[in-house]
C-alpha cells in the first residue's frame, strides 16, 4: 500500500470512531467544546504517531505475551513526555489542557492502532497509520463539538455566533447529547457508505 | 569426511530454542523496556524540573496579584498588564504580597500590602469536588467579610462540565459578595446558569455541574470560617 492510501484507510475506510467503535469515552466526555476536541485531538495525532513508530521498531523483539504490557508502557510513555514538554515550556496551554494529557493514556484507538497496525508494519507505514487515525478521530470530535457548541453556548471556538436570542440548550452541554450525536453520526456515515458491503 | 561430520545431527547446545521464545525472556524483555523508558522519562522530568518549578511558582504568584488588581492599582496606579507583566511580575509580588505562616505553622495565607495600607487577605484553601480535591484562592478585604475575588486554580473536575468553575463567568460572581453579618455566616445559594438578575446571596451554579458548583460554596465557607477564626484567635492575643 502506498502512503497516501494508508493515510486514507486509517483516516476514512477504517475510522476508528465510525468503524471500529473505539475511543467513545473520550469523544463523549471533549466534544461539548470545540477547543477541547482540537486539543485532545492534536495529542492524540501526536502520541499515536510516535507510539507507533516505537512499536514498529520493535516489533520483532516484543514477545507476545507481554505484547500489550508493552504497549501501553510505550503509550504512556510518550503522553506524559507530552504533559512533561507543556509543562516545562507552554505552561499556559498546559493549564488549559488540565486532564486531557492524560486521558490520552486511556483511549483504546492507541492500543487498536498498535494491535491492529505497528506490530506488524513498516516504521514509516505505522507513523503515517498513526497520523490518519488521529486525524479521522479529531474530524468526528469537531464535528461532533461544532454542533453540541452551537447549539449549548451558541458560539464556535469560544466566539458568539447566535447571539442572545437563541435559547441555549443545556442537554447540548452535558454527555447524553454527545450519545445521541454520536449516533445518528454513526447512522449517517454507515447507511450512505458501508450500506452493504459488509 | 569431516565436512560430512559437521553436517551430521545438530548438537545439544544447537538444538535449544531462539533467544526470543526462551521462557525467561518475556521477563527480562519487560524488565529491560521497563528501566529504559522509565528512565529516560525520569531524566527528561529531572531535567525539565526547575522550569517546571519555576512556570508553578510564577502561575502562582501571578494569581494572588491577579485577584488584587483593582486594590492595588487604586494605590499604585499600576494596571493589570504592567502589574502581570512577565518582567515585572516577581518584583511586584515581593512588593505587594507579604506570605504570613498560620499560628499554628499549618500553611500560610498572603496579605495584600501597597505604601503600607493593608488591602486584603488571601487564603489558599481546599476542598472536596466532584472527582477529587480542588484548590483556590480566595481574596477577601481587611474586614474579613467581603470577598475581593475568587480563583480556583487546581481542580480534577469534568472538563467542559465542572472544570468550568475555572471561568471568569463563574468566578466573577463571587467578587463583592459579602460572606459573614456581624460576624455569622451569610448562606449563598446556587440558582440556574441562565438566571436572570440573581440576588446578592445568589451564585448562577454551572449548568450540568451541581455539585462542584456546591463543592466551591461548601469549600469557601468550611475553610474560610476557619481561617478567620484562626487569625481573630490571634489578633486578640
């Protein structure tokens, strides 16, 4: 496979939010505002890159057993790598962030990238596979965000858009609108591209 | 003919498994993974640790002055931004903020201080939110009664739900609020985000985030009263 179709498949054909299912924790718990799913989104792209590129490299010294150990030792890793750098010399964003660093430890589209992907894969094949998982996973977040943000704050990335006479929707705000988006997402993109070809 | 020897049965020492299907080596392979990249994350932590330090005790600083903005610059004259500025912001938290340890030695609280008036109090207190502890400072006036301004500044709290107590929005509400009458508490009480025109007692709580809107109101009380005794107790020694 090429590049650009790795990128593709891991980006599009094999979402790992509408095809595989994976990280719905996350995207139910950021995507109530735009700049948090841009942020999670971004650390993930970058942990997933480099996580699977350490695997890659290693893949044929990892025994098995202790495959998924090392995993996620290698995902942590490179998250609090991450938390450390922002720390040290973005302290403000740091700050912004506040737990998100963190939770990227918890999304299963690492581990399924690395299971699915950079045990078995070429360094610069797993990187760009890395790259386009993340990247499909931050489009659903700001979908997802663009509509809960509108219609609960009326606003886009912090900055008013519907002015005060809309009427906030305060469900928008909170998880079980993020449930029902996500499902109808989910509906949509299945019915209109995957209808049959299972 | 000796060829055809070493061409004969393998030998013991042949016949024994690759070094990656041993039954020690998932171990040791842990066990070695485990010290590099352990290690390499405790040198890269060391090595960032005084900047890491140095960004907390800055963050710090900048929010007690923050929270005496106004105070300090119907005084001084100083504005926000030169009082925040990254270059001047170590000198005028040694000029203005005077640490003052507990009389019991426990932690300390921060007097607000410019040409010698006494401008306000600032107490890092703690409490108990939604998913573990939170801290903030709360800045009150020489009275003891009425709250300056309010800034929580380390929660483990939902983000985009109870992480939102952070915002200025929330925050700003509690500036001006007059917390004790004649020297008994005066119970604020949370109303909906979207209230109109609360009352003075009134906090618009964040919506979907009850009980870390209430965690901050049961914080600022428990620890506040606390403190006020503590210092009163002192003063009339």
């Amino acid at each position: 496979m090429t590049t650009k179709q790795i990128f593709i498949d891991s980006a599009f054909r094999e979402n790992s939010i509408w095809k595989q299912i994976l990280g719905i924790c996350s995207t139910l718990a950021v995507t109530n505002l735009m700049l948090n799913s841009l942020i999670m989104g971004i650390g993930v792209i970058f942990s997933l890159a480099l996580t699977n590129l350490t695997i890659s490299l290693l893949r044929n010294y990892i025994p098995r057993s202790v495959r998924m150990m090392t995993q996620t030792l290698i995902i942590a890793f490179y998250v609090i790598i991450v938390d450390i750098y922002l720390k040290a010399y973005l302290p403000d964003i740091s700050m912004q962030l506040g737990p998100y660093v963190g939770l990227i430890i918890t999304n299963c589209i690492l581990m399924g990238r690395a299971e699915a992907f950079a045990v078995k894969n070429k360094p610069w094949d797993s990187v760009i596979d890395g790259i386009g998982a993340g990247f499909g996973y931050t489009l659903v977040l700001l979908a997802i965000a663009l509509i809960r943000e509108i219609m609960g704050f009326g606003s886009i990335f912090g900055f008013t858009v519907l002015g005060d006479r809309w009427t906030k929707w305060s469900i928008m705000v909170m998880a079980p609108s993020a449930f029902l988006i996500l499902a109808v997402f989910i509906w949509i993109i299945n019915n209109n591209f995957y209808k049959g070809k299972a | 003919m000796s060829d055809i020897q070493t061409a004969g049965p393998l030998s013991a020492s042949d016949q024994s498994p690759p070094l990656n299907e041993r039954s020690w080596y998932p171990i040791a392979f842990m066990l070695v993974v485990s010290i590099v990249f352990i290690g390499l994350l405790a040198l890269f932590y060391r090595s960032n640790e005084p900047r890491i330090r140095q960004a907390q005790q800055r963050a710090f600083r900048s929010q007690i002055l923050s929270l005496f903005t106004e105070e300090i610059g119907s005084v001084t004259g100083l504005t926000r931004a030169e009082l925040l500025s990254a270059e001047e912001l170590d000198q005028n938290y040694l000029r203005f903020i005077k640490p003052v340890l507990m009389p019991d030695g426990s932690s300390a609280y921060y007097r607000s201080l410019a040409d010698g008036t006494l401008l306000g109090y600032c107490f890092d207190i703690t409490g108990k939110g939604l998913w573990g502890t939170m801290r903030a400072l709360v800045a009150m006036k020489p009275d003891l009664m009425t709250v300056i301004n309010l800034s929580v500044y380390d929660q483990m709290e939902t983000p985009g739900l109870g992480a939102r107590i952070t915002e200025d929005k929330f925050r700003d509400q509690f500036a001006g609020k007059v917390l004790y009458e004649d020297d008994k508490p005066v119970s604020l009480t949370l109303v909906p985000e979207d209230a109109v025109d609360p009352y003075l007692t009134e906090i618009r709580q964040v919506t979907g985030a009850t009980i870390t809107s209430r965690s901050v109101l049961d914080m600022l009380y428990k620890e506040l009263t606390y403190v006020r005794n503590r210092i009163r107790q002192e003063e009339q020694k």
